[in-house]
C-alpha cells in the first residue's frame, strides 16, 4: 500500500498547506511590456477587484525596466510576486529637415520630433555632420530607448550664410550643383557590431541589436558568416557583418566571439539555493515537512527537457534552480542541493545502465532511507518517501523505469 504523504496534522504541516494553496491562486513572476499600466489583480490567477499592493512592495515604474518585488493582497492571502518590465520596442519618431547658418554645432534632438516610446529616449549622431561649410548634407542620427531598442532616422542639414534662405536642392533631393543625380559611392554603414561572449549550452544571437543603413537605400540587409565558430569548443572566432547597397557598394565588419565553459560555483548554487528554502521553509517544520516543501518546490519549478549535461551536479542545479529547465539528472540535482541545505540526509540513486537513463534520491527523514522522485511522469506518481516494495511494483508496471542495483546502496523502508 501506498504511504501517505500526510500522516498526521500539525500547525506547521497546516502552514505548508496553506502556502501550497496560496502560491497556487497568484502567479509568481508577471512580464509586461513597458508602459503598461499594472493593477494588483492583474497577479491574480482569479481577478479580484478589490486586491491592492500592499505598503511594503517595492515601488515601480513601468517606464523603467527592471524587476520589481511586490506582495498583492487578495482577501485573507498576500502573494509575494515579481513584477518585471520589459522593453522589446523600439522608438518611433518623425525626421526634421534643419538649416542653419554654417559654424552653429547643435544636438542630433534637433532632427527628430514627435518622438514616441514608453521609456526615455535618447538621441545621437550615427556621424556627427560637418558644421563648418556650406551645402546640405545627409545626417542620420539614432534614438536608443532604455531597453536598448534603437531606430536610425535619415534627414537634411542645409547650412547657408542666410538660414532662412533655401538651400541647394528640395530635401530629399540626391542632386549635384548642377541638378544631376550624384553617383552612389557610399557603402552602408553597420551599426551596434561589438565583440561578444558565449558560454557554452547557452543561446546566442548574432543579429541582435546589429543593422545596417545606407544613405540612400535606408535600412539594407545584413548578412552574417559566423562559418568558423564552434560554439562547443572553447576559443576566439571571427563573426563577420556584411551588408551591400543597391549600386552595390559593400560594407563588412568583422569582430570576436568569445567561446567558454560557464564555471558554476558551489557558493554560488548554494546561495539560490539558500533563498528558495528561505522562502519555502517553516521554522518549525519537521524533516517530513521539509522534505515535501523541497519536492513540491522542484517539481513546479522546473520545465522538463530531455536533455542535460551529465556529470556535474553542481551545473545541474543551477540549471534546476536558475533557469527552470533540464530532465532527470538536474531535478535530481536541483533536489540534492535543497536537501542538503535544509539539513535532509540524502544519498544519490540511479537506474542500471541502459539505454534510457534515470537519477532520483534517496532522503531520510528519521524513518530509514525511502525513495524520493521529483521528475515528472507522464501518470503523475508523487514518488515522495515510498519504501522499496512499492517502488519496485510500480516500476515492474513501467518499463523496469527504477531497476537499480540494490547492492550498492543501504537497505531501503
């Protein structure tokens, strides 16, 4: 027979009740774009008009992004939740035509207006223009938002001894003196290429915040050789920018990626680790108690993939613990560190060899050693503190999917 996870009823078993339920009416984590406008009940699983932040949330500005701690009243429950304000769109504004008498240097805000965007935005010369002669020119200046989205606008600067005087040519115009259009010599320009650094296993993303502009041409496309990297071998790799007008002027840029291994620290995991049993651990919790508050937290915490890097554990957990992903070795992994920093005696367990792997633990919570399974199974089992007779029925059901070699471990209850 099955063991019961609840055995008996106590004020602190009560609490952990309480908290499961209570973490379960509220999301955790609320992404918005900037500028939207954030109610409390927007945390809310169940909208609650009458929610409110409470006096000791962290105050927030959706015009600034960043993460926000926040706690949401709702009823006779308060959620702790993080509020974080993304910025993913980039400014939008109008180009200005500028003349002015030659020697006058001014700011690049003078060729833009009617400028747009949730956050604050800043505007700069892609080149500064030459104030100094006569003549039009062709100015691009760029606006940079504070999420680091960014738009090149094109415009005309007409410097004439006479400002208010026209000066050669309409804007817009591509005319020499002698109302031609003038050859196209330029090449574009690549904007936002800088050197850049990849752990490996993570994502990478040549593109991002990288484009290209031609004076005629606007925005042109980008082309990247990123054909000498290897994103699995530690070095120094070339990554070239290309990008080529419609006279067929060619602009290249090439710069460094820099490939290394993450080194995950054990101060490091252990710290997160730390602050989730800080937050999910009673001070008068016993073993048992702490022990489901680690399974429950793993298991709602972490997305699973099949796949993750074997080996070492202490990678796998900060997988587990920091980016919420990995399959049975990080769950597994993830679990130790959280029992052991909650003081659980645990040991690690794993299938025979075989073409399908498995890890779990083993926890003692003064009971003897019991089997404890955080990954998730497709019939949702709660392996937590099962005896070895009960693990071994239900395993012999699927697939012999916890044939261990008992000879390596101590007796198990």
């Amino acid at each position: 027979m099955r063991k019961r996870i609840i055995c008996f009823v106590s004020p602190a078993l009560l609490a952990l009740g309480a908290w499961l339920y209570v973490n379960g009416l509220a999301y955790k984590t609320l992404r918005v774009e900037a500028g939207t406008q954030v109610r409390a009940r927007d945390f809310l699983k169940n909208a609650d008009e009458e929610a409110v932040f409470t006096e000791d949330s962290q105050a927030f500005d959706t015009a600034v992004p960043g993460e926000y701690r926040v706690k949401v009243k709702s009823g006779l429950f308060t959620h702790r939740c993080s509020l974080i304000v993304e910025d993913t769109v980039a400014p939008v504004a109008e180009a200005v035509t500028v003349r002015r008498k030659p020697g006058e240097a001014f700011g690049a805000e003078a060729f833009v207006a009617n400028v747009t965007d949730a956050t604050a935005v800043t505007v700069s010369y892609v080149t500064e223009p030459d104030f100094s002669g006569s003549g039009r020119q062709t100015v691009r200046v760029i606006l940079t938002d504070r999420g680091g989205n960014w738009t090149v606008l094109e415009s005309e600067l007409f410097l004439a001894p006479d400002y208010e005087q026209e000066g050669p040519g309409e804007p817009g115009g591509q005319e020499d003196a002698g109302g031609a259009e003038s050859e196209d010599v330029l090449a574009p320009e690549i904007l936002g290429a800088a050197d850049l650094e990849y752990f490996i296993g993570d994502s990478i993303s040549y593109r991002k915040n990288v484009t290209a502009v031609d004076d005629r041409d606007g925005e042109v496309e980008l082309e990247v050789d990123a054909s000498r990297v290897d994103l699995t071998k530690e070095g120094v790799y070339p990554v070239t920018y290309m990008a080529r007008d419609a006279a067929g002027n060619l602009a290249q840029v090439t710069v460094n990626l820099t490939v290394t291994a993450r080194m995950y620290s054990r101060q490091e995991v252990e710290d997160y680790a730390d602050a989730v049993l800080e937050e999910i651990i009673g001070p008068d919790m016993n073993l048992e108690e702490k022990a489901w508050a680690v399974y429950s937290y793993v298991q709602n915490h972490i997305f699973y993939i099949n796949h993750s890097e074997k080996g070492d554990p202490i990678r796998a957990a900060y997988e587990g613990l920091v980016d919420g992903r990995g399959d049975c070795y990080v769950y597994a992994s993830t679990a130790k560190i959280l029992l052991e920093r909650a003081g659980i005696p645990n040991m690690d367990i794993r299938k025979r060899p075989a073409e399908v792997e498995h890890y779990w633990n083993l926890v003692d919570v003064g009971e003897g050693w019991q089997h404890f399974d955080t990954t998730p199974r497709s019939d949702n089992p709660v392996i937590f503190l099962w005896a070895d007779g009960e693990l071994a029925e239900y395993s012999k059901q699927h697939d012999n999917a916890f044939d261990y070699d008992p000879s390596l471990y101590p007796d198990i209850h």
